[in-house]
C-alpha cells in the first residue's frame, strides 16, 4: 500500500492529504494546550471563590495579592470621585458602555486601591452615580500591563503604574473589581458583574480538539479507502 501511495500516480496527492493531517493535528494539540490552560485557570479562580474573603485594610503582605486573582475582598474607606477614570470601549448584554474607575482611599491613611465599580451607559449622567459608602466589596483583578506613558482621562486599559503619576495617592498593586449588592436589578447602575462559582470555561477548546482531530481522520483514512478502491478497481 506505501508503495502505491507513493507511486508516481498518487505522490503528489499524498503529500497534499499529509500536510493537511499534520495541519489538522498540530490545531488539535494547540487546541488541547488551551483546553488544559483554560481548566487549570478554572480550577484556580474556583479555589479562590472557596476562600473567605480578606479584610484590605489589615493585609500586610501586599506582595501576595498579586498571586490572588479573584480572592474576595472588604475594603473600608471613601471614594475620591475627583480622581475617576472612564474606562471606554466596555461591553455588556446591554450594549457599548464605559466602566467607572474610582480610587477609595482605605480608612486611616493615604493609600488607596482602583476599584472597577462597574458597566455604566455611555449616555448615563456620572454625577448620579457616586456612592456614599464607606465599605466595597469586590474581588481582586491583576493591573494591565504597563506602557510607560501617560494615559489620557478617557482609558483604554487600566495599568496602575501608568496610572500612578496622575493620583495623588499611593495605590495599591491591585484593581478590586466591585462585587454586586443584594439590592442590585437589572437596572442599577453602574452594573457590577456576577461571579460564576462554577468557572466560566465552557469546554469549547476540547470540541475544538475532537473536530480537528476528526478532520484529520476524515481527511487520512478517506485517502486510504480512496487508493485502495481505486487500485482494487483497476485489477
């Protein structure tokens, strides 16, 4: 059969169906790599729901939190709406909006800590929308990466080292993402996401993975049956 399959005949198709099967293969093992990716960081995010949830204000160990993405967290202290950013291009099930990003300035000292407080209308009035709270709770989302320039009022991205020049307060490593309140509807605004205690991998890559491998299956054992038939046919 490899000597047919090699044959003058069938050479050049060979080739073709075998670049094709090692295309389809090398998509499903990328396709696995982000499967296994995909669950470890599910698996991650779900042990850090599991967690009781961390008072900000007495953490010491500042270093740490940038090992605790989603870790629940309580934070006392006041928002300086003075210093909001608009975060633009933000999507919800609603539409194109901004999210509202205010320092809150932990009780007894100057340093403060960005805190996400949601999706908000881009034709929403923001002078409706400050709170006179004095406790946030939320979950801990890791900085963006930095670039090294000065961002304008209106972000795109959130890098608090970026950021740091332009606040007149030390802020911590750490955005906290504003956790919704029991006494949220689908009309609140800002609207705060919700957690999945689940995870939110949905399992699509390892689809992915069974499809090309299917192709791949499809595409070689096809050719074979293919030969076959066709030399069988001519004896």
């Amino acid at each position: 059969m490899i000597k047919r399959l090699l044959s003058r005949r069938y050479i050049l198709f060979t080739l073709l169906v075998s670049v094709l099967c090692i295309t389809f293969l090398s998509l499903a093992l990328w396709q696995w790599d982000r499967h296994r990716i995909q669950k470890a960081e599910d698996a991650v995010y779900i042990a850090q729901l599991a967690q009781s949830p961390i008072l900000l204000n007495q953490w010491t160990e500042i270093d740490q939190l940038l090992t605790m993405t989603d870790r629940a967290v309580t934070v006392n202290g006041r928002f300086d709406y003075t210093q909001q950013r608009l975060l633009k291009n933000q999507v919800s099930p609603l539409g194109q909006g901004v999210h509202l990003i205010t320092p809150f300035v932990l009780d007894g000292t100057e340093q403060a800590v960005l805190v996400d407080r949601g999706w908000v209308e881009l034709t929403a009035d923001l002078a409706t929308l400050d709170q006179e709270t004095t406790v946030v709770f939320g979950r801990i989302r890791q900085s963006d990466r930095a670039l090294n320039t000065t961002p304008p009022a209106d972000l795109f991205r959130v890098s608090i080292s970026d950021l740091q020049p332009q606040i007149p307060y030390p802020l911590l490593p750490i955005i906290l993402v504003q956790s919704p309140l029991d006494s949220d509807t689908a009309d609140t605004r800002p609207l705060r996401p919700t957690t999945h205690p689940t995870g939110t991998y949905n399992g699509s890559s390892l689809g992915y993975t069974v499809q090309w491998v299917a192709f791949a299956l499809i595409f070689g054992v096809g050719y074979l049956f293919y030969v076959r038939r066709q030399e069988y046919g001519r004896l």
